[in-house]
C-alpha cells in the first residue's frame, strides 16, 4: 500500500490584517500569502489519500508573532480535517540580531520592529519556537535533536529526518565556523560578513547520521526535509550567493549519501529544482528543492511512496481569492515579471531604485555599489536591444525568427523559468541556437578575460540559464 504526503515551502506568512499592508516589491507576494495558503491547504485537505503535510521551513515573513498566531491557527484547519502537518521552522521565523536592517540601525535582539519599520513589541525568539510549534511533529517525534530538529514516522517503513539548519547549532569548533565572531542574541554564529551560519554543527550531523542508520537497521527508508539546498538550483547559485546554501554543502553531500540518505527535499532558494549528484564514492543523492508557495508557481509536491519507489509531481495553486477577487497564476506570474522588468528599468533610470529591487528578487545587493555606471549602460542597452542589435553588432548571424526577441523580455523570461523550473531554450530552438551562436561569438573576442570565473565557457553558460533537460516537476526513484 502506498504511503502518500505532500510538500510545501517558505510560506513566508504575513498577517497582513494585523501589520498592514506590504508597499514593498517583493518575489514573496507577502499581501496575498495567505490567501495562497488557504487554497493550497484546501487542495491538501481535498485528498482523501494524502494524511501527512511537511513544510519545510521559513513558515512566516520575518518572525512577527501576529503572523505565527495566525498561521498556526490556519494549520490546525488540516488537523481538525484528521490530517497530520509536519514542520520545521528557519531563518525568517524569528527576529534575527543579524538582518541587515538591524545592523545598520543599531539594533538590538528585543528592540523589535517589523519590516516596514514600525515598533513591534511582539516579534519572536527562536527558542520560542518549539512551543509555538509543538504539536506540528515535535510532540509525538521519534526523536528529537536540540528541540528544532526532529525524525518523524511517516508512515509504516518510511521516515522523515525534519532537520533544522538555522546556525543555532553551530558550535566553534564546527567545519566553517568562524572562531572570532560572537553569536548573537539568539545564540547563533556569524560568518564574516554578519550572515546567520546556516547548517549542521558537529554534534547534529552525527545525530543525523545514526538516525540514518537506525532506520535502515529497523527495515525502513528514510529520507530528509532542511530548508538550505544541499545541491545548485542552478549552476550559478553558489556564485551569486554561496552563502544561501547548506552549509559545508561540498562535504554534506559526499556524506549523506555515503550513509544511505538517497533524497533530501529543500526550499529556501525559490526555485523549482530537482538536482542529483553521485559522491565519489558511487551513491547517489537527489536535492528536491521546492519554491516558494507565495510567489509564481506556488508549487505543492505531491510524493507517494511504495515498494521501495519514491514518485514525486508538482501541483499548483491554479485560484485564490484574496480581497474578494478571483486571482491565479497569470496573477503570480505578472507579479514576477513586473519585478523583473522593473529591475531593468531602474538599472537605466534609478540606480537606488534597482539595489532595491535586486534585495527583492533575493540578489546581494552589496555587490553592486561600484559599478553604477556600468548598470545604467547596461540597463539603457536592455530596454531597447534585440537578440538581432546583438546580432549585428557582433557581426554573427542568427536564426530570423530570433531577431526580434526583446533582450529585456529574455532575460525576464529566462529567470522567471529558472524560478518555475521550465527552462525551454534548447540549442535546437531558434532562441537557444541564437544565444549559442552569440556565446560563442563573443567567447572568441573576450574568452580570454574569462578564464577562472564562471563565465569561463560562455556558450555552456548561456545553455545552463536558457535549457535544463532534466524533469524538475515530477521524479521517481528508490530510497
């Protein structure tokens, strides 16, 4: 008989009744998460064969405790329906001493506000967390590491390691972990440049890894919730933001599978991904990494397992009502488009409006401070550029069916499919075959400028952003 649970990530639930409404531009639609939420709960709800829901971290915007009160009280609907909710909590669910807005106000843990920058004396500790989300898989866990992870039975002969990877677990001797930066006021390490320390410590990976091996000494499979990817989403990833994956990720990932542990479900990224990769020892392991429910796609994984055999297939929140309208996916996708686009007009026009922008989409906006010129030209160019400006500029022709695709359009299209997982621009497109014959026209005029960074094989590059092979909507394979 097959055992059947379905997967959600990064809520990111904000009470926008109780804080007001978000004027911010956001990836997250923060204004509408809830109502997101009630639909993708009804859809869960409406399954008469699917008892188990897992959310797999970054449950509320920021930690405010209107928005957990209220959230746990939407929860309890799936529990009052005999259905079980399973979750483990991360970075934005609760007040962080390192949020940069905090640290360029001179704030302190307790000297609270909310994101839009009024006072709000009830935003949440972390080690409020564990009662606020006690019955949520805490309460009846096989075991438990530290209050915040935890190994759940799922049901007969399969588990769930819930694992919490926040950096309150890290301790100083941890691989990574910076001896010369204080913790915070939840007790967390900073990496250098004031980062939570998100990962395992020492002590947390040998639990995990004798909870591996129990459940496989018991006739059992196994397999992992945390909220940092284990693997790339993308091959960019890490080098616009290593900081944003599991961390020790490069040794994690020769280890958990060396143990046994043949998928690990992640959220935190936004993006719809299914990775694998093969230690060097010859195991393999899947990285299912799930986007954001509050932003486009709005994606649930739906996982049934049996015989030994793991199916996985996405779903999406098709209708929500929010304010009294019908609103959909067109709703998402024109959010995120319109944040894209925006992006690329501020780079041109409004260079302060585009750092904000980027933090939006989740870019590191530290990064951009000296290169305001090169932004504006950058971002002139893409307002009014072509596949076929580039073209004739580069002096290398292209498919005409290809000529008149909006640089600006592309580039919004291109992430918005790397977000959703539908990379369509294969080499054999029009499109893909323009961008290969431009990557490498240009690799042959500056390749040698690029040696040693990620740009370094331009066309390969290109082909990794525009064309992914590989099902990131649907899987299947042995635990």
């Amino acid at each position: 008989m097959a055992s059947n649970f379905c997967l959600i990530t990064d809520t990111h639930y904000y009470n926008a009744q109780a804080l007001g409404l978000r004027t911010d531009r956001q990836q997250k639609t923060l204004n509408e998460s809830g109502a997101i939420l009630d639909a993708a709960l009804d859809i869960f709800i409406g399954r008469k064969d699917c008892d188990v829901l897992l959310i797999a971290g970054d449950v509320s915007c920021n930690g405010e405790r209107e928005s957990h009160e209220e959230l746990i009280n939407k929860l309890r609907r799936v529990q009052a329906a005999g259905k079980r909710v399973l979750l483990i909590t991360s970075t934005h669910d609760f007040e962080q001493q390192s949020n940069a807005r905090r640290l360029a106000q001179g704030q302190k843990i307790g000297e609270a506000h909310t994101v839009t920058g009024e006072f709000n004396p009830g935003m949440t500790l972390r080690d409020e967390l564990p009662v606020l989300y006690h019955e949520f898989g805490f309460s009846d866990a096989l075991s438990v590491f530290d209050e915040l992870s935890y190994c759940a039975q799922i049901a007969p002969g399969l588990r769930a390691l819930m694992l919490n990877d926040d950096g309150g677990h890290y301790h100083a001797q941890t691989p990574g972990a910076p001896t010369d930066k204080p913790r915070d006021d939840n007790g967390i390490q900073l990496t250098a440049d004031g980062h939570l320390l998100c990962g395992y410590s020492a002590e947390q990976l040998d639990w995990i890894l004798g909870q591996i091996e129990q459940a496989h000494r018991d006739g059992e499979a196994i397999f992992a919730v945390t909220h940092h990817p284990l693997l790339p989403p993308f091959p960019l990833y890490p080098t616009i933001s290593k900081r944003d994956m599991l961390g020790d990720y490069e040794r994690l990932r020769e280890i958990l599978p060396d143990a046994g542990l043949r998928v690990i479900f992640t959220g935190h990224t936004h993006v719809h991904n299914i990775g694998h990769y093969t230690s060097a020892a010859g195991n393999s392991i899947t990285d299912i990494n799930t986007a954001a429910l509050c932003g486009y796609p709005a994606p649930l994984r739906f996982c049934s397992y049996e015989d030994g055999v793991l199916d996985v297939h996405t779903e999406c929140v098709e209708r929500f009502v929010y304010d009294g309208k019908e609103l959909g996916l067109d709703f998402l996708r024109d959010e995120f488009d319109r944040l894209l686009n925006d992006v690329i007009y501020s780079a041109a026009h409004d260079f302060d409006g585009f750092v904000s922008a980027c933090r939006g989409l989740g870019l590191p906006p530290e990064k951009l401070g000296g290169h305001r010129l090169l932004v504006k030209a950058a971002g002139l160019f893409l307002e009014k550029a072509t596949l076929g400006t580039l073209s004739r500029l580069l002096l290398c022709p292209i498919p005409k069916e290809a000529r008149k695709v909006r640089l600006g359009g592309l580039i919004t299209e291109a992430l918005r499919n790397i977000f959703a997982g539908t990379e369509k621009y294969s080499p054999e497109t029009p499109v893909g075959a323009a961008a290969q014959r431009l990557a490498g026209r240009l690799q042959k005029l500056i390749g040698k400028h690029l040696k040693g960074t990620i740009a370094e094989d331009l066309p390969a590059l290109f082909a990794s952003l525009l064309y992914d092979d590989s099902p990131d909507w649907a899987w299947s394979g042995r635990l």
